[in-house]
C-alpha cells in the first residue's frame, strides 16, 4: 500500500481541518460529557488556529494521503523536550488522526514509521506520544516499540472523570 505526506499550507488548512474533524469525532467523542468536544475541536481545529501554528517554525502539519484521498493527519512538534531527553533530541508527534474508514489497514503503522524517518532527518532520537490508557490505541503503540514514561490526566474539563487518564510514550529512534 502506498501512502504518500503533503505538508498543510494556507490552501489546504481547511480540509486539515475537516478531516482531522472527522476522524477525531469516529474514534473519539465517547470522551466527552454529552458526546461534544466542542472545546477540543476549537483549540485544535479551526481554520484560524491552523492558519496561525503554520507560522510556528516548530510545529509541523501533515495530511496523510492513500492514492488521491486524504485518510488522515498529523502534527509534530520540534523540539519538544521530555522527561529525561531534551529539546534537542525530541519530537513530540501530538496528533495522528486516521478516518474509521481506513483505520485498521496498516495506514497508521506507515505513518508511525514515516514519521521516525522524518525524526531521524531532522537529527532526532526520541519520539513521544500521549495516548489513552484505555482503547485500542494504546496497544498499537507499545507493538510499535513504545515505552510507557509516565501517566498524566486529560486537562479538558468536560472530558469524562474516567477518560481523562492518559500515558506518555516514548520510543528511541535509531537508522535501520
């Protein structure tokens, strides 16, 4: 299967938008008090708010392509330091949304080897990750090599008492 990465750009921030959007609401309104991330979606997905972190030197976009559809998306963070690694040597990969259709393909293991290739290209060792402590998520990051570092707690309000526990995740990145 061929996946293929295009970095967001004013032009194509709106359908970032829409597909993170979408994808975010499959896996994951079951996270909030009355199904609406409504604060989530406002922080992290609106045409301003993108617009705006394209100006970030530091943060980093993408949209996830199978053939000439977008299946998903992306953001990095340079230099992103964490528990015992510092800026220099770290990435912290904040998003990676899959729409349920194509979930479940191989798409996301793709996107997590793509994006250590883009670590190691960018003179980095360490990628981290948060993730839930419960659903399926969790279980595709520790197949792929990653290492619990801690727990932490979601720091939305209207997220669910019982959702809001979190790890952080970390793998050592190293040339094949």
């Amino acid at each position: 299967m061929e996946i293929k990465f295009e970095t967001v750009t004013n032009d194509t921030c709106e359908l970032y938008c829409k597909i993170g959007i979408k994808a975010y609401k499959e896996h994951y309104l079951h996270l909030w008090k009355n199904n609406d991330p409504t604060p989530y979606i406002e922080e992290s997905f609106t045409i301003d708010v993108v617009r705006h972190e394209l100006k970030d030197n530091l943060l980093s976009h993408w949209l996830i392509y199978k053939g000439d559809t977008a299946v998903g998306i992306l953001k990095l963070i340079k230099d992103a330091p964490i528990g015992p690694f510092n800026l220099k040597e770290s990435i912290l990969l904040e998003k990676i949304y899959i729409l349920n259709k194509f979930s479940g393909k191989g798409i996301g293991s793709l996107a997590l080897s793509w994006v250590e290739i883009y670590c190691l290209n960018s003179n980095k060792q360490v990628l981290w990750l948060e993730a839930m402590q419960k659903g399926l998520a969790l279980n595709f990051y520790l197949k792929n090599g990653y290492h619990i570092l801690k727990a932490k707690q979601l720091k939305f309000d209207l997220v669910l008492d019982k959702q809001k526990p979190m790890y952080v995740l970390w793998k050592k990145i190293r040339r094949p």
